[in-house]
C-alpha cells in the first residue's frame, strides 16, 4: 500500500533542503521499492504570496489527508511588517494545532565524525544520544488571555498566559515514559514548580503517570539547572520531557552540543503516531538560493518518518547508516566543515544517495 506523504518546502532554505531530501526518498522507491504518493503544499510565506494566508485552507486538506507530512522551513525578514497572524509562523503553529501534534520529539545525537565540531570538549559530549521531548500545543504559546494592553497611566504592557490541564500534561508524559521505555529507561521532567503553579500540576501529574511504568527511572528538574547540566554533563540524560516554552529552548540548547543544529533531526506526533517531520533549524534567508545549507538534518528527519508514522524501520536505518557513510568519508557542508573543504547542498544529498545505491548491491 501506498504511503500519502505531504510535502512543505516553506520558505528560505526550505526549498533546497526538501530537494536533497527528495532525492533520497526517489532512491528508495527506486532501489527499495518504497511506494509513496506526494503531494506539495505551501505553507509560511510561501503560503501568504500564493493564498493571502500562511496556512492556506488547501494546505490544511492536504495535511489531514495524508500520513506524515516532511517540512522544510519557514519566515523571512520579507513578512516581519505583516499583522501577527499574517506572519509565516503562526502557519506552523495552526498547523501544529489543527492536527493535535502534541509530541515533540527533538534527538540530539552527536555523531563520532563531528565530535570535535561541538562547542563543547569532545570527552564531554563523545557518544551523546539525548531525546527531548516537547509538548507542542499548550503552554504559553497557545494560552489566553494574551496581548498588548494600554494601562490607567498610559503606558503599555505585554501579557501571555501559561496553562496546562491535567489531561495536556498526562499525555505528554506517556509519550515520553514510552519512548524511554524504548531506550536506556531513564526519563527527567523539567518545570519550575518551585515558583509557577502550572509546574506543580506538571510534576504532580508527571510522577502519577510514572506508577504506570515501574521500569522507568523518574526525577524531576528546575529549568534553569536543567539548562546548566545540558552544558556541564549532557550525557547523565537520557529522555527529557517538558513543556512547550522550556522545551523550546532546552532542545536548542542541546542542537548545539552536537556540533551544528544543521544535524538535527525532529518529529511533531499525534496521539496515533502521524506526524510532521522538520529540521529544527530556521528558514536561513541569507544563504537561501547559494546551495550553502546542510540537508542532513531534514534527510534524518525523513528517516524518523519512515520509523515513527509509516513504521518502515529497516529504511530508516538505512538513511541513518547512509548519513554515517557520508560522514566518514569527510564530506562535509560548510557548517560542519571546520577548516576541510565544503560541499554544497545538493552534493551532499546526492552523497547521500550514492551511498544508499551502493549498500543496494552488495
């Protein structure tokens, strides 16, 4: 049966990232015999030139219809003067709502080839193989009320909310107890419940939905010590979960222990495992169109497709040992080149793809 598989190149980079990565899944049908039908969609900015609206209605239905979407990137400095819902970010966070993707999934893997890429030393960062994972559609992203309001003084102030039910908070733990359950079983929740009220339901739910799961170590994190101990010693995690503010910048902090956020991998899930697949990295505008970015991390990206929505395990792997072949034989783009020459995009996704050729006739 045929995989229905969305395509969102977006914005930026987005264009040529999605190219690479479709190069790969081409090689698949055609040495593999992987069957899957695309259909593309713009969405972001590419949405808000073509339909007026960074999530066009059109895209939406594609969406639903499909199995697992592959997205590129999104924004440009171009949409910085639109009204706020007008803007290619809000696309994505419609996106992430409209199709319930409430579980973040964010890995950060250092590969052995780039350990000496990391901004920190190799022997603290050597063998990292970290999953965060992120809710994604509550918190103080989505919360209300939320605004800009003008006071009895005349000056203004800004106002988010941050909320979580217990049923938001629940099922975000499961995810996570389950993907621990799947690695070495030791799973750290990350609030603030030493100042926010919203922090001490989280970890109050978070230790009740741990009695399911005698198997997995739990404890529980301040933020800001969370934050620290990501730089001090990385690899004493295994599975961090949190919500979506903390999870947003805990996922960025840990992109960069593995030596470029060019590298990364992410998955967005919901409840029954279709999801939407990215890069974590932005949009890249000042080097969009120069075929300077790193494909890498939406390649692996469609590698956690095939896993975690269309369960083609064997293929992921694939890819992932595909990547690795690459590595070692020093190709490189320039963010994770160091002082050895560099490749550009589509060389690198054609790198890949000679690779996966070559493992199919041996």
């Amino acid at each position: 049966m045929s995989a229905k598989i969305a395509v969102l190149a977006g914005d930026g980079i987005g264009q040529e990232i999605i190219a690479a990565t479709l190069g790969v899944l081409e090689c698949l049908q055609q040495e593999f015999g992987f069957a899957a039908e695309l259909e593309h969609a713009a969405i972001g900015g590419a949405g808000y030139d073509a339909y007026g609206q960074p999530l066009p209605e059109q895209t939406l239905a594609v969406c639903q219809q499909a199995d697992a979407i592959l997205f590129g990137a999104i924004g440009g400095p171009q949409y910085d003067g639109l009204e706020r819902d007008l803007r290619p970010e809000k696309g994505l966070l419609k996106l992430r709502s409209s199709l319930s993707l409430f579980a973040n999934l964010r890995p950060a893997i250092l590969y052995p080839q780039l350990a000496d890429a990391s901004s920190l030393k190799s022997e603290l960062v050597a063998g990292l193989d970290l999953m965060i994972v992120r809710e994604l559609t509550g918190g103080i992203y989505f919360g209300e009320p939320r605004g800009i309001r003008v006071l009895e003084n005349g000056e203004r102030q800004g106002f988010n909310t941050l909320v979580y039910a217990e049923h938001e908070i629940e099922r975000i733990a499961r995810s996570a107890f389950d993907i621990a359950m799947l690695r070495e079983r030791r799973l750290c929740s990350v609030d603030k419940a030493n100042v926010l009220e919203v922090s001490e339901l989280w970890r109050e739910v978070v230790s009740r939905v741990g009695l399911d799961y005698p198997e997995v170590e739990l404890n529980h994190m301040y933020v800001d010590n969370a934050s620290m101990q990501l730089v001090r010693a990385p690899r004493q995690f295994d599975v961090m979960v949190t919500s979506n503010l903390f999870g947003d910048i805990l996922s960025d902090t840990a992109a960069m222990l593995t030596g470029s956020i060019g590298m990364l991998p992410s998955a967005s899930l919901d409840a029954n495992a279709r999801g939407m697949y990215e890069p974590v990295h932005g949009s890249a505008p000042d080097i969009a169109g120069k075929n300077l970015a790193n494909p890498l991390a939406t390649i692996l990206s469609l590698a956690m497709l095939l896993r975690y929505s269309l369960r083609e395990l064997e293929l992921a792997e694939r890819i992932e040992t595909a990547v690795g072949e690459v590595l070692d034989r020093g190709i490189r783009t320039a963010d994770i080149a160091g002082a050895a020459a560099s490749v550009g995009t589509s060389e690198m996704g054609m790198a890949v793809v000679t690779a996966l050729r070559s493992a199919a006739s041996r």
